[in-house]
C-alpha cells in the first residue's frame, strides 16, 4: 500500500495519493501562474490507467499480449525462412562450379543470431539445422592450351 506522504512532481503537476470517500485515489495538482489557487482533480488509479491505455502512453496487458504474438510470429517465420536458406546453399546449391565460402558463413551466422532472438519466446525451440559443410576440394589445375587457328573475324555491324 501507498504511503500518504507519497509524492512525485513532474514541471509544475504534483501527484500524490489521497483518502476519499470513495477510498484511494490519486490526486492531481497543477501549480497556476502565480496569481491563481492550484487546480486539483481527484482520479481513480484505474480511470487514470484507461485514460493512459486510451492514448497509447501505456499499453494495456491485452494489447501487450497481442504485440508480443504477432513479433513471436514473425521471428519465427523469420528464422525458418533463415534455415530454409541454409539448407539450400548447404545441400542444393553447386559447390563444385561456385565458391560459396562467405555466403554459407553469413547464412550460419545469421541462423545462430535467429536462434537466440527466438530462444526465450514460449514453445521456441532451437531449430537451426544450418551446419557449414566440409570444403569442397580444390579444383583441378586446367592450363589453357592455346588455339592453333586465330578466331574468325566477325563483321562488323556499324
């Protein structure tokens, strides 16, 4: 429970808590000018809450739980989008004809950090299938022999 003596002062507004008929409530102060008494306003701590959930300076417990669903799900299409790709580049993609090196590392590290955005959301499990593969073998040497006939002109198209 809250003191009485409890007080917070923002600029020139003074909350603090009161007794009232009606039992706790908060009452509002807002200094005048100097030439005039201060205005009070007595408000139910749960008027005050809806008046802050009503104009988005606070947000309510079921919208809070709406934003927190929708960003779950997005993190986690997210990092299945993120495996779907490793997965390709690891087992799809043509590592004999192509040097994938820093694409395959970019994607592993990207699938990791996707992990951990997803480790503490309820029901995630860590998925990442994502694994560098071993290096492909060098490719043999090829010596380009040069070509006994010169290559036929091509005429011209100006």
């Amino acid at each position: 429970m809250q003191n009485t003596t409890d007080k917070i002062r923002h600029h020139e507004m003074t909350a603090e808590w009161v007794d009232d008929e009606q039992g706790r409530v908060i009452m509002l102060t807002q200094s005048a000018d100097g030439y005039h008494e201060p205005n009070s306003v007595l408000v139910n701590p749960w008027q005050l809450r809806a008046v802050c959930e009503q104009y988005g300076l606070i947000a309510s417990d079921a919208q809070a739980a709406r934003t927190i669903a929708m960003l779950t799900r997005r993190l986690l299409v997210l990092r299945d989008r993120i495996d779907h790709l490793g997965d390709y580049l690891t087992n799809q993609s043509d590592h004999d004809h192509a040097n994938l090196d820093y694409e395959l590392t970019y994607i592993v590290a990207t699938a990791e950090i996707a992990d951990e955005f997803c480790a503490d959301l309820p029901g995630a499990q860590p998925q990442t299938t994502v694994r560098r593969p071993a290096p492909a073998p060098a490719p043999a040497n090829l010596s380009v022999k040069p070509s006994a006939k010169p290559a036929a002109e091509q005429a011209s198209l100006l």
